[in-house]
C-alpha cells in the first residue's frame, strides 16, 4: 500500500536518525524538540496523486501526502481508508471484508452519515451508499475535494494543507443529523500502550477509559501510543453546544445536553477507538455544516499537543 517517495524518504531519514538517538518511548522535551525541528525541515507541499489502498481491499483513492501524513481517501464511499504517519503506520486500519467489524469495515474518519437519509463519508463497506467526488483545487499549498452523496441531499469537502487536513461538512439534508467519528487504531494497534487526551484536562487517560460529556471549547481529542513520539489529533472547530439551525432548536439541544451531558463520545472497543464528535451513545447531534482538522503532533505532551490545536482555530 505504501511506496516511498523522496519526500517521504528524506522525512524518514530525518526522523529515524532522531528516534534512534533519543528512543521512540522517550517523552522528555529533548525528543519532543528533536522531532518537532524534524517534521518542520521536511518538504511542505501536498501531492496529489490517484491509486489503490491495498490494505483495505484494493479500493480506488484519492492518495494526498503532506509533511508529516499520507492520506487514503476511498473515492466512492468518500472517506479515509488509510492514515499513515511519517514512519508508514496506519492509524485507521480499515478493510472492507464483510464481517470484519471492529477488526477492519468499521474503522475510518468521518463514517459520518450513518442511516440518516442514506449512509454516507465512510471508506466503501457493504453498509456505505455511493458518492461522487470531484478535485476542485490542486496546488503545492492546498488540495480540495468535494463529495455529493448519490441522493444529492450531503455534501463534504476535504482540504489538505502542508501540515493537516480539514474535513467540513458543508451540505446537511434537512431534517437529519450526523457525526463525526475516529474509529482507528492508534500507533497501529488497538492495545494496553494507547493513551488519549482531550480539552477537558491536561491528563493522559488509558485507551480503555471512556469519555462521556460535552468537550470544553475547542473541543478536540488526541490519541497517543507510548511506543510512538507523535499523536493523533481532532479538532472540532465549532461548540457543539449551540450547533442546532434554530433558536427553538437550540434551546431544546441544550435542555437535552444538560439532562445527558454527553454529546461527545469516546468509548473503546476491542479493536478500535470510537470517537464521536455530536455522539451521545447511538444518537447524532450535529445538523448544520461543521469544520474539523486532523493532524499529527510531534510530541506526546499535553502542552505541545494544546498549543497545536489552539493555533489551528484562527485558520
């Protein structure tokens, strides 16, 4: 699935010449720097290029790279399939097998549209109905593609910049909710080593520990692997808590916030993590067009990963 370019190959270099002197569990300040100058003398273009992702089961995609990611993006389903970091591990670990579950057809980023006026912005399993898609920008700064749904009613774009990606979802149909969810495998593999934090405290909690609540703004969530230097980060650009299109709307949300207080999930499962931004239990919130950004820090402190994300809510 995944061949090196020279871009990759010089990032590579960099980063494995850090990793070996300072060793991939270490979490001091000496390696958080180290790989940080690393990722940010690598090339900053975003390639655009059109192929298969073996690993989820020869599906055609979109295969966009940037300084410190490889994005698979399924061009019929029109969400990610594969999410690989500088040192060629997927962090999504999807394949479309049918019956495969948590193992493999479940997992991806946004699975967004699910039973709501079709099931829609999910890498291409046997529960994803059809998209079409279309590259609107393509340059060495920022590559863009949109999504309509094959019943027209949603619409997504997906920009790609140097150093992240932004999902937006700029179409709802009306009447019905989404969210938008991670179901992956942090460093890899879904395991006792994995680690996550989020705005709520400045604390790593255990893979297995789960989230129920609404996230204080900027909401976002990072995901982490002791044995990785790097982690996993999503960023919900808009509060949720004020998200509905319509004062009656609104108020009724924030009533049915306060009596559940969790509309942003995070729940383990044996195989992988379900993050759902606008998700309490199987419920969806979200109503109206909203942006999010993924990305990889080079660092696993709380400070380093909050600062990143905080920088990201003025672009």
């Amino acid at each position: 699935m995944f061949s090196l370019t020279t871009k990759h190959l010089a990032s590579l270099l960099i980063i494995a010449s850090v990793v070996t002197s300072i060793g991939c569990n270490t979490r001091g300040d000496s390696s958080t720097k180290a790989a940080q100058e690393a990722i940010e003398t690598s090339p900053t273009s975003v390639t655009l290029t059109h192929g298969v992702d073996e690993s989820a089961g020869e599906l055609s995609a979109y295969i966009v790279e940037i300084a410190n990611a490889t994005f698979y993006l399924e061009k019929q389903g029109g969400g990610l399939s594969s999410l690989l970091d500088a040192d060629g591990i997927d962090w999504i670990g999807f394949n479309n097998a049918k019956g495969s579950g948590w193992k493999g057809e479940y997992r991806g980023f946004p699975n967004a549209v699910h039973k709501q006026d079709g099931s829609y912005f999910h890498a291409m399993n046997a529960g994803t109905d059809p998209s079409t898609s279309k590259v609107t920008i393509e340059t060495p700064k920022h590559v863009q593609i949109v999504f309509t749904s094959g019943n027209g009613k949603w619409q997504a774009q997906w920009d790609f910049y140097p150093k992240r990606c932004d999902f937006t979802m700029t179409q709802v149909s009306a009447g019905y909710h989404y969210w938008v969810q991670y179901e992956g495998v942090p460093g890899g593999l879904m395991d006792e080593s994995d680690f996550w934090y989020n705005s709520a405290d400045n604390q790593p909690h255990p893979i297995n520990e789960s989230f129920k609540g609404d996230l204080p703004s900027p909401e976002w969530f990072a995901f982490g692997d002791e044995k990785s230097p790097r982690m996993f980060y999503l960023l919900h650009h808009e509060d949720d808590a004020f998200l509905n299109s319509n004062e009656q709307e609104s108020k009724q949300f924030v009533d049915k916030q306060q009596e559940d207080s969790h509309p942003d999930d995070y729940v383990s499962r044996p195989y992988m993590t379900v993050l759902g931004f606008g998700r309490s239990n199987k419920e969806k919130f979200l109503n109206t067009p909203q942006r999010f950004s993924i990305g990889f820090v080079e660092s696993t402190r709380y400070a380093a990963v909050d600062k990143a994300v905080k920088n990201l809510i003025a672009k």
